[in-house]
C-alpha cells in the first residue's frame, strides 16, 4: 500500500473526528438555543429525560457524520 494514500486517509479521518465534534457541539448549542429551558442546568441537576434526549443527539449526529467520513476513506 503506498504511503501517500495511507497519510491522506488517516487525515482525512482526523479531519471527520474534529467535523464530528464540532457538529456534536453546534447541534447541542442548537438544542438550548430551542428549548424552553436552559439545558446545562436541567443536566446538572439531574434530569434524566434530557440526558436522553442530549445522547440520543450525540449518538445521532455521531453515526451520520460516522458515515460520510466513513465513505469517504474509500
């Protein structure tokens, strides 16, 4: 396998991490920003449905962000 492909998809993988993470925080800003209630605070003290709802979000994001770096390591 020559080098130059193996350093263009390991760079392009870290690349997709930093977009994947950036999302997960823009979509997370995005979910306080429209609910009715401050997030973080529901959060610290505890309440269990918004943790869902917020991993739930994560997870989402994750898998399809996943994917298109995924398909593009081809």
């Amino acid at each position: 396998m020559e080098l130059a492909i193996v350093v263009s998809n390991f760079t392009y993988a870290i690349l997709g991490a930093l977009f994947t993470i950036l999302f997960m925080v823009l979509g997370y800003k995005i979910l306080d920003w429209i609910t009715p209630f401050d997030t973080s605070k529901q959060l610290g003290e505890g309440n269990v449905a918004v943790g869902i709802v917020v991993g739930s979000m994560f997870v989402g994001l994750g898998i399809a962000v996943g994917l298109v770096v995924g398909l593009g390591l081809n």
